[in-house]
C-alpha cells in the first residue's frame, strides 16, 4: 500500500513506469493492475496501439454523459469543461438539449452532428420544453439541415 | 455515515420520489466523495436556488422516512445564529443539510462547476460539484468537527491549490459573512504545519479585514 501511496501521478508506458519504480516487467503490470481495480489508473491504447497508462492521484470513474456522447458521435470533438457522470437512461436527446444549454459555439457545432442519431423526437422536444430551449432547439436545427445530412423533425414538431 | 455507492442509490431513490425536476449544488463531504477524495460522509450537505426546490426535495425525502431535527449537536452556537443556516433532516445515522442560496452567508456561485452528477428517474435531480478551491473555502466556514481533517484531504501538499481564487472567494464573500476572512485565516494557519501557502496571501486576507 506504501508504495501505491507514493507513486507520482502522470502518464507512463509499462517500460518507464517499471523503471521509474524499479521494479521487473511482471511485478510493474501486477502493481498497474492493482492501481486499476483502485480507480487511480486508466489505460489507453491496446492491441497495435502501445498502451499508456495515466495515474492519478484520486479516484476517478470513467465518465459517461454528455461530453462521452457527442466525442462518440460528432467528428469535431470537444474538451470536457466539467466532468459529467449519469446514473440513469442519458440519451441522445439528452444530450442534445444539453448541448444548447452549455451554449458554446464550439459545443453549439458538435452538437449539431447528434440530430443524425436521434431515436425520439418526442422526447427531444419534451425535455426541450421542460428546460425551456424549445426556440433554440429549432434555431439549432435548422442550422443544422443546412450542414449535416439529418432525418427530416416530423411535421408536429415543426415550428 | 454513507459510502459513495450508498450515496449514489440514495440520489437514484430521490429522482424517483421528486414531484418536480431539481438543479443543485453539493457541498462538503458529498462534492468530495463525487471528486474521490473520500469514502463516506456524516452528512449529505445540498445547496438549492430557492426556497421552493428546497421544499421539494424535503417532499421527497419525507416519503422515505426522514425527519427534520435541531442544529443545536451538530453547530456551534455562533454559526446558529448567522444567516443562511441549513435544515437537518435525518433517518438514522444518514443525514441531510439542506441551504438555500447561501452557506452561513457566503453565497453559492453555480457557474463554475468541475463536475455535474445527474440521476435520471421518474424526474431528473442534478447535481454540480464546486471546484475543490470553493469546497475548501466552505469547510472552513462551516467549521464543524472534522472539518478540518477533510481539508486538509482537500488541500495536499498545498502546491494544487489556487490559494488566490480561495482569497479573493473569501473577500467578496465578507458581505454576507463577516467571519469569513477571520474563518479562513485560521484554516489557513493550521493547515501552513503541513501544506505550503505563500506568505502572500496571508498578507491579502490581513489588508481585507482592516
């Protein structure tokens, strides 16, 4: 535990973190494996891809909202500006009316990429009216058709 | 005391019992589970934007057997007398602090968040978590037992911290709690033993109280 205690948060592939803890190639994995069953290790890469670990120094689940939705779906991805976890059904829609409430233009353009996705549009305009960006959301929409190819809103919705 | 998971069914269980949609701010032992910075928590410190959506949250509370109770055991009597006192309601050993606006008087800022939990049930309960820098500043206003300890978990080596945003936090909250400075600069004495703070802002927080 001592030693899980003292290690110094960053990102290491398994090579420098065996050698900044002195430790042999199999010993390094198991305490990595060890930091990850903890939450203070996240890996990226694999199979071709060299893997990289980034410790950190408190424990941190992996986010699933927003923010994870539209770098899923929208080729202009976005920085986090918080971090977003969901207990619950987060959906597109979801997301969506999210994106207009942050309200960056930056956030507004990737945005724009969900409307490709949506699987009900009842539910974007009832959480849209429910937070009151009902005119946003059309404005946003219709921005929208002209750039990205998406499915035409259903005749009751429109404006 | 609650653990993190516990805490998280809790929030699930309350989006389910709530008659209206709720935005909120969690403070104290709560931001800081959320952040990982501890396990468990006494006591589930909430801030609302108004007295309605405190009072709907106390409806859906109530449904699952918790029960207003006194401040007198849990602050001192000083901080019972200021404004911006919470409403304890607890079932068992789980507690809730429920403030409206403002903590003791220093007021609650929701802009600037690091973190937003939402539990989606029946109806949505969101949650914000203020930068560690706020929750620092909270804990030293609220000044109960253990309070300390948590800042201290907060705080580190002290080298993470963005000391001037705490300061200047403190300063423009003065008008609505005028022991706000003098809180924070004992904090801030205890915890120069084990973090390191510049002399600087010390000398900042001095020139405010005058």
């Amino acid at each position: 535990m001592d030693n899980i205690m003292t290690l110094k948060p960053g990102k290491y592939t398994l090579e420098t973190f065996a050698k900044h803890r002195g430790l042999k190639r199999q010993s390094a994995l198991n305490l990595l494996s060890k930091l990850k069953k903890q939450g203070l290790l996240q890996v990226a890469g694999g199979g071709r891809q060299k893997r990289i670990y980034t410790i950190s120094d408190t424990p941190g689940e992996p986010t699933n909202g927003f923010y994870d939705i539209v770098n899923k779906y929208s080729p202009e991805k976005l920085i986090p500006k918080f971090r977003h976890h969901v207990v619950g059904r987060y959906t597109i829609e979801h997301a969506i009316v999210d994106g207009i409430q942050i309200g960056d233009i930056r956030t507004l353009e990737a945005t724009m990429h969900l409307f490709r996705h949506i699987s009900s549009w009842k539910r974007l305009f009832y959480l849209a009216r429910k937070r009151g960006v009902e005119k946003e959301l059309h404005a946003l929409y219709t921005a929208a058709r002209k750039r990205v190819k998406c499915k035409a809103v259903p005749r009751r919705y429109q404006p | 005391m609650i653990g993190t998971k516990d805490q998280e069914e809790l929030f699930r269980l309350i989006a389910d019992y709530l008659d209206r949609d709720l935005v909120c701010v969690a403070i104290g032992g709560t931001a800081m589970m959320f952040s990982g910075y501890k396990n468990a928590t006494k006591d589930i410190d909430l801030v609302f934007a108004s007295e309605g959506e405190r009072k709907a949250f106390v409806r859906a509370i109530e449904q699952l057997g918790y029960r207003q109770r006194g401040l007198m055991d849990v602050y001192t009597q000083e901080r019972r007398k200021k404004e911006g006192k919470p409403q304890l309601y607890a079932r068992g050993e789980e507690r809730f602090d429920l403030f409206v606006r403002s903590v003791f008087g220093f007021p609650i800022a929701t802009k600037e968040i690091v973190e937003r939990r939402d539990f989606l049930g029946k109806k949505e309960l969101l949650i914000r978590i203020l930068p560690k820098e706020d929750l620092i500043l909270l804990k030293a206003v609220t000044g109960r037992e253990k309070d300390f300890e948590d800042i201290e978990a907060l705080t580190g080596s002290g080298k993470d911290v963005d000391w001037e945003r705490v300061v200047e936090q403190a300063i423009r909250g003065k008008k609505g709690n005028e022991w706000i400075l003098l809180d924070l600069e004992q904090t801030m004495q205890r915890l120069r033993k084990k973090a390191f703070i510049p002399q600087k802002y010390f000398d900042r927080l001095y020139e405010a109280q005058e």
